[in-house]
C-alpha cells in the first residue's frame, strides 16, 4: 500500500530533521544530555554547548509546537514526535533546559497572555535567553496553596508585592518569576488570587537558597518587600488567578510524566547489573533474584513509557492536559526511585560514596542522584495530592475529606 500524504509529509521532515541535526549539532556533545540538565542548578553555557544553545533557539525547535510568530518550531505533534526521535537517534538534546519557562510559563502563557504578554515574553523562553521560576508555595501554604498570603496591592500606576515564598525552584538564577498572590484578602481563598509576572532582577526581591541532601540547592526562600509589577503583568484576570495557577500545574505534571529511569548519564540497568555481579554463561544476571527484580524494573519503565505514548496519542492535540498526567507523574516517580534504589543496592559499598578518589564519578552520581530523586514524591504535588486527584477525578470516588 502507497504511503499516505501524511505519511509521505512526515517522512519529508524526518529527513530535513536529519539533515539540519548533522549540520548543527556538535558532536562533542553527542550522548551528553546530563552536562545540559546540570546547568539545571546555576551554570553558564559555554563553548560548544552555548553553541548548540544558540542553534536550537534560533531555529525554534526548543520549543517545537509553539507557534512560530513567537519564536517557536511551529511544528505539529507528529513533527514534533519525530524530531525527539531523529535526536535521539543522533544522540542530541534540547539545551533549553533551564528554568520553568519551556515546560511550565511559556506554556501558560501561551493559555492566558495577551497578545502584547506573549509578545514579550515567549520568544525569550523560546531562544533561550531568560530563566524563569515559579513563586506558589509558602511557609503556611503547602498543599493549601489556596491559603497563602503573599499580598499584592493597588498602588495606583504599578502592582505593590509583599510576602514570601518557599521551595522556589532556581529562584537565585531567574530572571522571571510567575507567581500566585492575593490580590483580595476579604474575598474567598480561592478567589481573592491573582497570577503576576514579576521581574526577579529589582532590589525589592531577595532569594536565600536552602541546602539540601544530595548537596545541590535548587530551592530557595523568596522574599518580597515593596517589589513591583507593572499593571499589565497580571497574567489572566484580576482575582482569578487560582485557574490560572492550576493550570501551570497541568502543565508542570504533563513535563515529568516521561520522568527518567535513570538519566542520559547513566549505564543501562542490566549492563550495571552484569558488570557489578557478573553473568552466567547464558549472559544473564549470575544472582537469579537481582535478575529478577531489574527485570520488573525494566518492565515497569517500559509499562510506563507505553502508557504515556497512549496517553499522548488518545490526547490528539486536546486543548488541555488529561487527568492520565497525575497517573503518570506517580508511575513516572515510582519507576525513578526504583531503579535508584537498584542501582545503590548493586554498587554494594561503592553505592554509599559522597566524595573522594575511592569513588567513581558515576557512584558518586548515582548516591547524589538516589538522594535528589526523593524530593519527585513532593514536588508538582505530592504523590498523596495525585492519588486524591486520580479518585475524585478519573475514578469518581467521594471526597471524604469534607466536613458534612
């Protein structure tokens, strides 16, 4: 059977994705994705690097469904499904990694901006050049985040902000900041909040980052004295910020339900599994227990994998995404934690090093990554946040949490 015009218009691209790839991507970087999501935690993009960054936001494809009036790919899901693929055939990745403004604003702004708001402030995500962070949480609003208190005022010409923020997720290197305040303290709690957009980079905003045990401090407290927004920075409507807010949230969720089984960086389960234990003469796993759990740990991986493909596939460009992303963000953590935990348990002693010449800098790695990867059952909502979602939502269980 003749391919179909889609088919054949699909096959086009590919090869132009191709082709474009092995003319732009530098192969210094080829199978170094981790090098880009360290930069998650402050660096500064250089050399090469800082090169293919530039390449990839010129062309749009950091951003490949975004409409390409705002600096965005343009591209359809299907193009966008085969160029993910082309560059994992070629071993590249989307330097466009830090901050929240692929995965989490640009989107929402995209949802809720006006025409001058998106203007401004997508192609910057979309090349690359901003970091923005996400202000919801706060000392006395965790999982009720409808309970914060940080104030924004009417001050005439400007918006005036005052209060602080916590668990502000590279807060110290943002330039932006999309954040939730209370614009109507008199009104009800998820009324009263209004979505800003405020400019990290003024002396009326402070961050103070918080340690943690893997070493890194990607979190931070954000205070908020007299710092200002221009009256246009509202994203959506005066006092009905909560909407836009849960919104970011989908968005949020929708970005780590494809959480990694271990990372660009890491050796596949198995051929860690053979090289640390050894193997049999048939070249399985020589202990037949271990073997039998990094089996159910691939297979949960690949349940998982599959199952997001679905879930992409039966969306077929929704306006919104489904309730299946609080599914997937728990299976994508408990997948993540499990072959953490494997891969400790099959370093033996060498899977406790912090530091030093008696580790490698793949156990060391794999220790720090073991202890970072506890925070996915909190963060984008707590893994007792998602199961609640997933019952009234998707399984239409009672709320038993009201009072009658």
């Amino acid at each position: 059977m003749a391919d179909s015009t889609g088919d054949i218009e699909l096959d086009a691209f590919r090869a132009e994705a191709r082709s474009w790839l092995e003319a732009s991507f530098p192969s210094s970087l080829r199978g170094k994705a981790g090098v880009a999501m360290a930069l998650m935690d402050g660096g500064v993009f250089e050399g090469d690097l800082r090169l293919w960054k530039q390449r990839m936001g010129a062309k749009g494809w950091g951003a490949p469904t975004w409409p390409a009036k705002y600096g965005g790919g343009g591209l359809s899901a299907a193009q966008a499904r085969v160029l993910a693929q082309e560059m994992a055939r070629a071993g590249a990745f989307n330097p466009l990694v830090q901050g929240m403004g692929i995965s989490m604003l640009g989107p929402t702004i995209l949802d809720y901006g006006t025409e001058a708001q998106k203007a401004k402030h997508i192609p910057p995500i979309a090349r690359g050049e901003v970091r923005w962070c996400v202000g919801y949480s706060e000392p006395g609003a965790g999982s009720d985040l409808a309970s914060l208190q940080t104030r924004c005022e009417d001050a005439g010409d400007h918006w005036r902000i005052n209060g602080q923020k916590v668990w502000t997720s590279g807060a110290q290197w943002s330039d932006w900041c999309g954040a939730l305040v209370r614009t109507d303290p008199g009104a009800k709690k998820h009324e009263g909040i209004s979505f800003i957009l405020l400019d990290m980079r003024q002396k009326g905003v402070e961050t103070r980052p918080i340690r943690l045990i893997a070493g890194a401090s990607p979190f931070c407290e954000t205070f908020f004295t007299d710092a200002v927004a221009p009256k246009d920075a509202l994203l959506g409507e005066l006092n009905k910020g909560w909407t836009v807010g849960k919104r970011l949230l989908q968005h949020e969720r929708a970005s780590q339900t494809g959480a990694s089984t271990g990372g660009a960086r890491a050796t596949p389960l198995a051929q860690l599994a053979k090289a640390r234990v050894g193997a049999d003469g048939a070249g399985r796993i020589a202990d037949a227990d271990l073997g039998g759990r990094v089996g159910a740990s691939l297979m949960d991986a690949r349940a998982h994998a599959l199952t997001l493909a679905r879930a992409v596939a039966e969306a077929k460009g929704a306006a919104e995404p489904s309730n299946a992303s609080s599914v997937l963000k728990n299976s994508a953590t408990q997948v993540a934690q499990a072959r953490a935990e494997l891969t400790l348990e099959l370093m033996g002693t060498q899977g406790l090093g912090w530091e030093g010449e008696a580790f490698s800098s793949e156990e060391i790695e794999a220790v720090r990554g073991w202890l970072s990867g506890k925070a996915m059952s909190i963060y984008g909502g707590s893994a007792e946040i998602q199961n609640n979602i997933v019952a009234k939502r998707i399984l239409g269980l009672p709320d038993t949490t009201q009072s009658s």
